[in-house]
C-alpha cells in the first residue's frame, strides 16, 4: 500500500442526503476507510441497507458507523425518537442484565442494516451536573456503577458483531463547556482521574470494547499543551501502555471547535495520527476538496518526517481489519419492547395532584448539538402538547404540566417556572434531562427525554391529557 493509499484508509467523513453521493463512491473505490451515517442520512431502515449495501459495494472493508446510544442520541430513529431508555435510565434502574439487552437490541438493529461501528456507549461519569454535552447520556455520577454498565453495554452489543466505541476518553463528564463549541478543560489531579474517569474505560476495555473514541478537551495534569485527541501522553502513554487498549482508536469529529477551530481540519488530521490515533472521524457535512486537502496534509506530513509512514500503516491496517470483520446476521433481538415499568420506577421524585385537564407544555431550548432535533418528550409519542420557546407566553389551562431538559440550566425556563409556580399554583415541572441537584427545577425528573421514557412519563401521567 502506498502513503496515499494509507491516508485514504484512516478518514470516515459524514456527507449530505439519504444517497450515496458520486465522490463518496469513487473515494470508497479508491480506499476510503469508511463513512460516518448521521440523522439526515437516515430516511427508513429499508433505505439505510441500500445505503450500505452500495457503500460495500463500492468498498467491501469499509467502516459504516453511527451515533446509536439507545437513548437521546440516535441516528437510526432520528425521525421518531429511540425506542430505548438511555444510559442515565438504565443506570438508576441498575440491572446489567437489563442494560445488556438493550445493548443487543441496538446491536441487532444495526446490524440488519449494515452497520459495523457503534459509536457508543458514552461512558462519561456525569460529575458535573451543569455539563451541557453529557447528561443523561452518561449511566451516572459513580465510577463503580458507570464501569459495570458500561461493560454490559459493550458485551450486549459486540454480542451481534457490532463494534462498540467507548467515548469520550479520557472522560468528558466534569465539564462545563461543550466541545462542538469550545476548548474545554479539565483540571482534575491524576489520582482523580484514575479512580474516576478511568474506571468505566479499564472496565469496558477488560469487556473486550474494540474501538475508543478521544475527546476534544484538555486535561492539564495530564498534559499541559494538548488536547486529548492530539496528546501522544494520553493516547499512546496512558490508554495503550497503562489501560493495555490494543484495538482502534477513533478521534470525535474533527470539524468541532475543539478540535479544528484554532488549526483547520487537515492539520487536526495529522495531529492526531501523529498523537496515534488511526480513524479519523471528519464531521458532518463534508465534500470532496476537503477530503482532498486532509490526504493531501496526510501524505505531505509522511513526507517531510513528522508523520512516521510506520505508524500511519498501523492505523490504516487497524482501520481495516475493523471494517473486514464479519457481522453475523440480526437475530431478532430487536423485535423485543423494552417495559415501560423499570423505566417509570426509576423516575426521581412524585407527581403532584394533577387535574383532569391539565395541559401538557414542551419547553424548547436550544438543542444539544450531538442530540440534534430528534423528537423528545410527550410530543414525541403523540400526546396533545403546547410548545413554549423562549420569550413567548405560557398557555391558559386549569393546570400546568411544564416540561423541559436540564431545567436549571437555562435562566429563561428558572424564570418562566418560578413565574409559574408563583401565579399559577398547582403548576407541575418535569425535568426530562439531568436534573440540578437540589431538584429546584423538577417535581419529577425522568433522566431522559426518548420516545421510550416519554412513553412511560405519559403512562406516569396516567395517559388523560388534552
């Protein structure tokens, strides 16, 4: 294989439309290592195995990978909203067992469509309660619990062939800054990190996780200078050499501020091939000349020594072992329904009376960019709901059952609930996110928003709203 070839081998960009776009083709033809499927890819399952099948054609080794967290996060239900509870729901119910099937049943569903590469589970530890990227995402806030879980959720869904992607290493949970947007930072003492983000990591590695995504932050007492997708310490120092990862390790999209807004995308490229990651999650929205310029960069860093051609080979033959690896067929374990019930029993906090003509009001904040605008919420299940943005009016109704994420997050929903709840007594508040600790902003809080927990939240509503 040639420098080019290889740099070709280590790239996975996203691209627009439900189609296979003609350059995406010739690339995959040409050794592309693979592609990245996000929402606006998906249209029906049906129309997804078609996608793939013409992305193997084109490539049989190529990786076809996807945001499927079997929760708020997902791609394949963007339309509908996932029929899963979610990492924070299936930690508070705590039952490996459980988490593990869910696991397989997300793992079945790709793999009947022809998708090798999970990017999931999240096993961030959800240390700070204001993160904005993280949340119900994670399985939870102690490291014991999120390492069991996370372990599960590898085995239930490397259990159908499909590779898992333990993210976002070493640990994204105790921030306050969302990487698509900024640089954030971590400044937490080694012992701190060890016993706390590490944990799930090592637990989910020892399951057998086949692939590890870094994290565009920056962890000082580990390395002052670079992020963690461009520390060579952190990537080839602390997760190969002290937590023994010997598979691919995958870099977050490139195309976030945290990891392209100071240098550009082809120079992140190298960077983190230098630092050793192998495949090179580009972003969402890419084209041809941009593919064009990151090989380019590639082959030029080979050229003038700053990029070993050595340890660009590695990461193009792990990259393609990955994507040769053989997907046995779907089973069916997808056809089994999660039960609502373990789910509404681990609702946090109680109902207060409610009226028989409440109203139910979706409280719209701007959306999580790795969540996007999959449905959320009783709207989410065809339950009757007002929609409340920022700034407009609160609707008239004999009782009030507002509905948000990550309430006390957002000063505008702290101001509209404790107007609320001053003019209008009896107003409910249900936080469908993570909640603040002190569940100022949450009668009930749910720890999730998909369709699955919004199914049980309505049933916990006992079903008679208008």
């Amino acid at each position: 294989m040639s420098v080019r070839d290889d740099a070709a081998a280590v790239l996975m960009p996203g691209f627009v439309g439900t189609v296979l776009p003609g350059w995406v083709r010739d690339r995959l033809r040409a050794g592309l290592g693979g592609v990245c499927l996000f929402g606006d890819n998906v249209r029906d399952t049906d129309q997804v195995a078609q996608l793939t099948a013409e992305i193997r054609a084109a490539n049989p080794a190529a990786v076809v990978s996807i945001d499927e967290e079997g929760g708020d996060v997902t791609r394949l239900h963007y339309a509908t909203g996932s029929p899963f509870p979610g990492n924070a729901v299936l930690g508070r119910i705590d039952d490996e067992a459980a988490t593990e099937r869910v696991a397989r049943a997300v793992g079945a569903q790709l793999a009947a469509v022809g998708i090798n590469l999970d990017l999931a589970p999240d096993v961030d530890i959800n240390s700070n309660p204001d993160n904005p990227v993280i949340g119900v995402r994670s399985f939870g806030a102690a490291p014991g619990l999120v390492a069991r879980h996370a372990a599960a959720w590898v085995r239930g869904l490397q259990s159908t062939g499909v590779a898992a992607c333990l993210k976002h290493f070493p640990g994204h949970g105790d921030t306050s800054a969302d990487s698509h947007l900024a640089l954030p930072v971590v400044d937490a003492p080694v012992e701190v990190l060890r016993e706390r983000e590490l944990a799930p990591f090592r637990a989910a590695i020892a399951a057998g996780a086949r692939t590890v995504m870094t994290s565009h932050i920056l962890l000082p007492q580990l390395d002052a200078d670079e992020p963690a997708t461009f520390s060579r310490r952190i990537l080839e120092g602390l997760l190969r050499d002290e937590l023994g990862f010997d598979g691919v390790i995958v870099t977050d999209a490139l195309d976030m501020v945290g990891a392209s807004g100071e240098h550009g995308i082809p120079e992140a490229a190298v960077r983190a091939l230098v630092a050793g990651a192998d495949l090179l999650c580009i972003g969402t929205d890419n084209s041809d000349e941009e593919l064009a310029s990151i090989e380019d960069a590639i082959v030029d860093a080979v050229a003038d020594g700053r990029l070993p051609a050595e340890r660009l080979a590695r990461a193009a033959t792990r990259v393609r072992e990955l994507g040769a690896a053989p997907v046995p067929p779907a089973d069916g374990a997808d056809d089994v329904p999660f039960d609502t019930a373990p789910t509404r029993g681990a609702f946090d906090g109680e109902l207060p009376a409610l009226h028989p003509d409440r109203l139910l009001v979706q409280l719209e904040t701007t959306r999580n960019i790795a969540i996007g605008v999959a449905p959320w919420g009783p709207a989410a299940v065809g339950a009757p709901v007002r929609h409340v943005a920022e700034g407009e009016p609160l609707p008239e109704a004999d009782q009030l059952v507002l509905i948000g994420k990550d309430n006390h997050r957002h000063a505008w929903v702290r101001e509209l609930i404790d107007r609320a709840r001053t003019e209008r007594p009896g107003t409910v508040v249900v936080d469908m996110g993570w909640p603040a600790p002190d569940r100022r902003y949450s009668d009930l809080a749910t720890f999730g928003a998909s369709r699955h927990v919004a199914e049980a939240l309505v049933q916990a509503l006992d079903g008679s709203v208008r």
